[in-house]
C-alpha cells in the first residue's frame, strides 16, 4: 500500500484538482485521504476538464468500497490496489475508468537543524497506463529499487553528518547504509523483518553509551546504598549483567530503565531517610513561618503634563484606586477640576494627531463638556487611556468582565539558560512600541510564553516563570497550560481569581523536523475558553535557511492542518476559524531577501520599511500563501536574528560550518500574529523586542493585546408563565450565492454552526449552478432551500456576541469546499442586509461567498448594554473645538467610530479571482 505511487496520503482536495488538472487527460486518477471520515480515501477522477470525487469507505470488517452512482452494486475489496485494479475497467459506475495514475512525487531528503535541506519545492505529475502495472507490481516496486534506496539514504545521511555532533556513530550507520543495507533488505523480502544487520550495527555504535550509562549507575546505587536501611553489613552487590560490556540493544534498555528508575526513586528515598532520622533522634527542624498571601501592588496615581486647548499647559492626574482624574492649571497650587470615573461618558482619540486625546464628561444634570489633551508623544497618551480603561474597569461592578489584557511572549532560547532576570520581556520594554513606564507593571490577566531550543526542564522553567512574576507583579499567577515538543514550549498562565473562568483546556503538538518524524522542529498549541470567548494560542519553530520559504510554507499548512485544539465538534472547519481569537507566534524563520551589507547600512539608519518591502513572511502574505487574514502589529523595531551572543550591539551574520561559511542574514526570524473573528474586540497595545537579554543569538519578543470577552449571558426577563409560547429570535436567509475554485461539477450544501443553536443544521442542495470560468463553479441558493434557524436565546445583548460558521459541502464526497464565519451583530434588524466574505479550507483561500440575511429579535428583548471597550472611540476628522465645549448627555457621532474591531475587508481589498466572478468581470 505504501508503494503505491498514485495513492498522495494527506495532501488537501485543492492540491488534488492542481496534480488532475497538470496531467490533463480523461481517466487520470490519484487517490487520497478523506478530509470528512477517518481511516477513508477520496478518489479523484478526471473527466471532461471537471474532477469527480468518489468516497472510499470501510465497512465492519475493513473491506473496502467506493460510492458510486444510485444502482450500481458497490463491490467490496481488501486492499486498496486491489481497488484500483479492478475500476480499470468499464461500466462499473464511474464516470470513466481508471486510466492513467498520477503519480505522488518523490521527495528528497528533509532539513536538518540548520535548515540545509534539498526538499524539492512541489508534487512532480506523471503519468502511465494503469494497465502497465497491475496492484502485484506497486507493491514490489520498493524491492525493485534497492540499489536507489541505499544511495538516497547514504546520500541523506551525508547532508546530515556535518550538522551531527555523533560523528562516530554516523560513521556506523555510513557503513550500514553501505554494505548491510541490502542484506536487510533482501531478508526482508523473504519474510525476515529482524533487521538482524541493523541490530548488530545499532549495538556496536552504542558500546561508548554502554561505557558511560554503567558508570553513571554505579554512581546512583552508591548513593541509593547510602540511604538504604542497614540490612547487613554489607551492601548486596549490583547485579553483575549490568556490569557486562556486551553490546546487547536490550541490556542497554534494561539499563536505561533502572537508571530512569533510579533518579525518580532518590529524592523519596533521601527524604524518608532524612525524616526517619529526625524522628530517630528527636531532632527539632527550625520552624519556618508561613509567608502572608502576596498583596497585589497598589496602583501608583499617575501625572501626565499635556496642553489644554492651543497653548495652556497642565497637569492631568489619575488615580486608579480612588477612581477620578483631577486637572491642574500649570501656576495654579489646587486642582481646577476633579473628575469622578463615573462621569467620564467617552474617550476619544484623534487620527490625525496620534498624541491628542478628547474627554467628554458629566458636568451639571443633561449637560456635559468636552476637553481636548494634547500628550508629549503618542505612547503618554495610550498609557492615560490604559489608566482610565483600568480605572473604568475597576469601578465597573461587574460580575464578570467585558475585557481583558493578554500578553504574548516568543523567544528562541538558544539551547542556554536564560538571565536572572527576565523583567525587560514580561514588563514589555525595550525597542519598538513599548509600554510606557507608568503601566509597564500593570499586570496582564493572561500571560502565553513560547520559546524554542529552551534547555531548562519543564517544571523548572514553569517555575521560573511564575516567580519572575510574582517579583514583577506581586501575583501568584496559576498554571493554566503547558505543552512541550522537544525544546519548544508554551505555558500559559492566568490571574488567580480568573482561573474559575478558564474551562475546556486542550493541548496539541505537531511535528514538522525531519520527514515529520523529530520535534527538533514543529509546534505546540492551547486552547481554552474565558466564560464565553475561545481562544487559542501555537508556538512554533519553522524550517531555518534563507532558501526555505516553501519549507515553512509547507511547515505551516501541515502544523494548520494536524493540530488538533478546540471544539470536537468544529474539527472539520478550518484552524484560524475554531476560535474567537487565534493567537500564533514563534520563531517563524522567514528571511530578508536582500543583500547582508545593504541590511546593515538599513538597520544602521533605522529604514525597516526598506527592510519589511523584502520579508520573506510579508511577501508570502501578500502572495496568499500563509496566514490568510492574520494581523501583525507594526514592526517599529531592528531585526532580532542572529546577534551576537552576550551583545546586542553587531549582529553576527557568518556561520562557519565544516561544509563552509554560511550567511545568515539579520531577519524578523520572532513573530508574532493573530487573527480574531468578525466585529470582536481586539487591540495591540505593544509590539517590540528587549535590548538588555543577550544570551541567545535572538532577542525575546512581546506583544500585548486589550481583548473583548464575552460571559454566560442571563437573560433580565424571566419567561412568563401561562401566556403562551417564548417568541423566539430568528435567522432568515433570502439567498446565498458561493463561488469555489474547483473543477468539480458536484451538487453541494451548507452547514450552519454556531453556540446559539442547539445543533448544526443544513441546507438542502443548490439551486443554480454554473462553471462558465475553467476552474470555478459558481452556486446558489434561494430563501426555499435555506433553513430558518432558531437561536437558543432571543434577547439581542446575547445575539450581538453571536457567529455563524457556514461550511460548504459536496453532496458526493460530504468533503469542504471551503468555510466562513459571518458575525451576527451587523445582521440584526428587521431588513435584510448583505455579508460578503472570503471561504478557507487548510489554510487557502478557496472561494468567495455573499448573500442577504437578518436576525429578527422580539420585541421585548432588545435591551442591550454598552461595553466596558465601546467607551472609547476614535476621531476620523480633527474638528479642533474650542476648550469646554458644551455637548448634550451623549456627544453627536458623526464623526466618530468606535474602536477598530477585526471587521471584514472591504470589497477592493479581495484578491481571490471569485469575487470578481459575482461582479461579471471578465
């Protein structure tokens, strides 16, 4: 089975249709897994320019079958060869038969921790009558290609050696892959699989292991012995076989197995000795008083110096704790006015001044003022937001919160312990957009920390972490996460009073290294819900070298496709769509692509647009290839890759290897992205790199986030008793139109998923359907074919919060054609309104959908409140007022907007060729 060129594993149906469509003739074919049921295949046909997919299922007792047309009697099979062979001919139900295979590239060898890898850079389409080799001859192939085998493994091996500190023992497996190889092989193909040779060469290249693994044991019993109870006077002795220098794999297993038992078994050991011996003599152990509970810091009140109308200078205090902010006239001993948090109404930041800031507060019953404040830079005018965003938050009396602050950290540790202290990343100082100092201590209400090549061990850098921020912030955070792959890591730690709130933890690890096997490269990932609101967190470590951007690529959309994190029941949407917000950082390894010296000469003027113009992650974006719709703070700050250990001062871009010097060029290696859910709350407050942690060759990133959250909501009308039913809120559809990049001619349908339904519902088949562009297939769906759906609450506080996942589905291969989140907030209203947005399916933009819908609320249940977020707003226009401007209770809107949410992009801004489609644009 495994020999089976025409038969690609995982790869997407997109990818499918692209191999078809290059072979480009009547009756090729490929087979590959099913994306909507484990453990079944997709078959796909291509027919007259259009591919044809059929399932191949399983049945009970693992025969195989394919779904075909009504009344063709579906024949069940045993191997998948067998499958294959037997559909080569005529009339069994498919549309053709099965001609020409296309077969799966071969790959070269994969990258090694240094990124040299000679991967080819895509699927290689060829093509040869199925009837030229029948299941018997796919299955042979491997031993037919002996000699090939050995050379390509050596070769692979050979590309390794020189990053492998183990040379000695690559030298064993040189000479293995060389002369006994072929042995195993032959043994192998006359029903022997002990690969007696391998053994044999595995044993001999551990003897030095051998050696140092009985030196180590000895030395642990010796120290186990001396806190055994005294049996006898003389101490058994060790067993003798572990003594032994014979290089048998399963003595040196045995021995692993006791030195593991060993070291877990000590420190018990030590301890009960130690506590028999207090008891023994009556020993008194000095009392240590328990340390009161950590006290959270009190917020220091905070003084801004801004300008009050065109020139009068002044002095604007906040007190957090108090909850007011007072204003003091420059000359003046006394506060001018003092201004309680409760009658602050709005604040409003002006566009076009990045450093200018307008409060609109109760002054007298129905009237209120509005002033404006101009800051000495723009980070002064955002810590006074933060302050009054803090203070508004405080004095709020919620139960629950409507907002949150997130922090994200990322840093490549370097395989070397880390400083005493890591103050500069968790307090977010250093270079580009940076806390100001008069919040830089304010504590996060969750804080996710990834790192890679992190040597430390797993509770030891958990516990570092918590103590450095019990130092910073005097709270005790709790442990809601950890997820390690190798020497990537990422722990998530929460606020004590939010850790009631945390709930549905999950936990995933993906690995990318080589062929997929080792951890040395790949991602780990969380999720978890906070009350209302998914979230999800992946570190990651991509492929490393200038050249690799196709690798990362491809370590991308595998680490997108194969965590699993999340709702079970959203499993087959799309990653980026399962969450409310998404959050991935690491050390993503895209390059500049420019010359080193002409980097240096722009790190050293400061031109990093210069430099982002040519980011290898900026251009793959653009190009669509990853992180469709994920958002990146701006990078404000220089390249940190690859520095000089212990300065921060020369970046050292030459790495002498024994293959030659290789060039590693300064580069944004160190990311961090997200990507959040349709008119959702999220805002980047800080996005930069410290300049004081110099132990590794990068320099650790942060970023933090203010994040929109929503609670379990209870409804303010209790149902009345004996009126009759509850009416109920509801979701009409006038009509759905999709266009997918496909060349199928399947019928489809829709699934629509959301928190407010009790379940998942489903349309019934297209309307209309067309496929007068080659690649696309356009579909409809009118009002009579789409369900109504009935949300579990009706009152229009909870809808607002509300999203629709909608998966377009094949009614032939129940596979997706692409998915969408729609956000039912701009849909509420007795009139229809029109969405349009992109659909996703593993990472690639495969379509456009748009239609008209409305969410009708009743009448009595449209109440809503504004949130804690919404009170501040930002200026479009700078309409410069005069200072103690009168306003009504409320000030006009017209020219404001809120706060920018993860709103969808206008129609310009789609890249996809389907929009263009829906307009008839050629």
């Amino acid at each position: 089975m495994a020999a089976a060129s025409w038969y690609h594993r995982d790869i997407s149906r997109v990818v499918a249709e692209e191999l078809l469509a290059k072979a480009g003739r009547d009756g090729c074919f490929l087979v590959r897994d099913s994306e909507s049921v484990s453990g079944a295949y997709a078959l796909c046909l291509l027919f007259q320019r259009h591919v044809h997919t059929y399932r191949i299922l399983p049945d009970d007792e693992g025969l195989l079958s394919i779904q075909t047309i009504p009344g063709i009697q579906a024949k069940c099979f045993r191997t998948l060869p067998d499958l294959i062979g037997a559909y080569q001919q005529p009339n069994n139900g498919l549309v053709t038969p099965l001609l020409y295979p296309v077969h799966r590239a071969r790959q070269a060898a994969d990258e090694d921790s240094d990124g040299e890898d000679g991967r080819g850079s895509g699927h290689t389409v060829s093509m040869v009558p199925a009837g030229a080799a029948g299941a018997g001859m796919w299955l042979s192939a491997p031993i037919a290609g002996q000699p090939h085998i050995s050379q390509q493994l050596h070769q692979r091996l050979q590309e390794q050696v020189h990053s492998s500190p183990a040379s000695d023992f690559m030298g064993f497996m040189a000479e293995y892959l060389t002369h006994h190889l072929q042995l195993d092989l032959e043994a192998l193909r006359h029903g022997h699989p002990q690969l007696r040779h391998l053994s044999t060469a595995l044993a001999t290249a551990c003897q030095a292991l051998h050696r140092r693994i009985d030196s180590t044991l000895a030395g642990l019993e010796t120290l186990a012995r001396v806190f055994d109870p005294p049996i006898s006077p003389h101490s058994p002795a060790r067993e003798q076989g572990l003594l032994t220098s014979d290089p048998d794999l399963e003595l040196l297993l045995n021995k692993i197995s006791t030195v593991n038992h060993l070291l877990s078994s000590l420190e018990k050991k030590v301890l009960k000795s130690l506590q028999e011996t207090v008891s023994r003599h009556n020993l008194a152990l000095p009392s240590v008083a328990a340390a009161p509970p950590l006290a959270t810091k009190p917020l220091a009140v905070q003084t801004f110096e801004v300008k009050v109308g065109k020139s009068q200078r002044a002095a604007l205090t906040v007190d957090v704790e108090a909850g007011m902010v007072t204003i003091t006239k420059r000359g003046s001993g006394s506060p001018e006015e003092t201004i309680l948090q409760d009658k602050i109404l709005q604040l409003i930041k002006y566009q076009s001044e990045q450093s200018k800031v307008r409060l609109v507060y109760d002054r007298e019953p129905q009237r209120s003022l509005s002033k404006d404040f101009v800051f000495p830079s723009a980070r002064k005018r955002e810590a006074f937001c933060q302050l009054l965003q803090l203070m508004k938050i405080q004095h709020s009396n919620l139960d629950e919160p409507d907002l949150i602050s997130v922090y994200i950290g990322t840093w490549n540790m370097g395989s070397t312990p880390p400083p005493r202290s890591l103050a500069s990343w968790l307090t977010s100082r250093g270079l580009g957009r940076t806390q100001d100092e008069t919040t830089a201590c304010i504590p996060h209400d969750i804080y996710v920390i990834g790192t890679q090549e992190n040597s430390l061990g797993d509770r030891e850098w958990v516990e570092f972490l918590r103590a450095s921020l019990k130092t910073l912030m005097a709270i005790d955070y709790r442990v809601v996460a950890l997820q390690c792959l190798w020497s990537i890591k990422i722990v998530v730690l929460v606020k004590p009073e939010h850790e009631r709130r945390i709930s549905h933890v999950h936990t995933s690890s993906v690995k990318t290294g080589i062929a997929n096997t080792l951890g040395n490269k790949g991602a780990v990932g969380v999720s978890f819900l906070f009350n209302g609101t998914s979230f999800g967190f992946v570190n990651c470590h991509l492929a490393s070298g200038s050249e690799k951007t196709h690798r990362r690529n491809q370590n991308y959309s595998d680490i997108l496709r194969s965590l699993v994190l999340g709702d079970k029941r959203l499993g087959a949407f799309d990653l980026t769509l399962r969450f409310t917000h998404l959050f991935w950082f690491g050390d993503l390894n895209y390059r500049l692509d420019m010359d080193v010296q002409d980097i240096l000469a722009h790190i050293t003027k400061k031109e990093f647009e210069a430099l982002l113009a040519v980011d290898q992650l900026n251009l793959e974006r653009e190009k669509n290839k990853v992180f469709l719709r994920f958002r990146e703070g701006d990078i404000s700050f220089p390249p940190t890759y690859r520095y000089e250990r212990g300065s921060r001062d020369s970046y050292m871009w030459q790495k002498f290897k024994p293959t030659g010097m290789r060039i590693n060029v300064p580069s944004w290696c160190d990311r961090i992205l997200w990507k959040s859910h349709p008119e959702t709350h999220v805002v980047c407050n800080s996005y930069g790199c410290t300049d004081d942690i110099v132990t590794s060759e990068h320099s650790p990133v942060f970023a933090t986030f203010e994040v929109g959250v929503t609670s379990q909501f209870v409804p303010k009308k209790a149902p009345a008793s004996g009126s009759g039913p509850e009416p109920l809120a509801c979701i009409e559809w006038e009509n759905i139109e999709v266009i997918v990049k496909t060349t199928s001619r399947s019928k489809c349908y829709i699934v629509f998923h959301s928190y407010c339904l009790e379940e998942a519902q489903r349309s019934g088949e297209n309307t209309s359907q067309s496929c007068d562009i080659p690649g696309f297939l356009k579909l409809g769906w009118s009002a009579k074919h789409l369900p109504v759906l009935n949300p579990i609450l009706p009152d229009l506080e909870y809808l607002g919060d509300q999203h629709l996942l909608l998966s377009i589905k094949g009614v032939e291969s129940c596979e997706s054609y692409g998915e969408c989140c729609i956000a039912m907030r701009s849909m509420i209203g007795s009139m229809a309104q029109q969405f349009e947005t992109f659909l996703f399916h593993r990472g690639e933009e495969t379509g456009s959908i748009r239609g008209w819908m409305k969410v009708r609320v009743p009448k009595d249940r449209r109440s809503t409140r504004e949130r804690l977020y919404e009170w501040i707003s930002f200026e479009e226009e700078d309409a410069e007022p005069a200072a103690d401007i009168p306003t009504r209770s409320k000030p006009p809107l017209q020219h404001i907007r809120s706060r920018p949410r993860s709103l969808p992009e206008p129609a310009a801004g789609y890249t996809n060729p389907a929009y263009f489609i829906f307009e008839g644009i050629p």
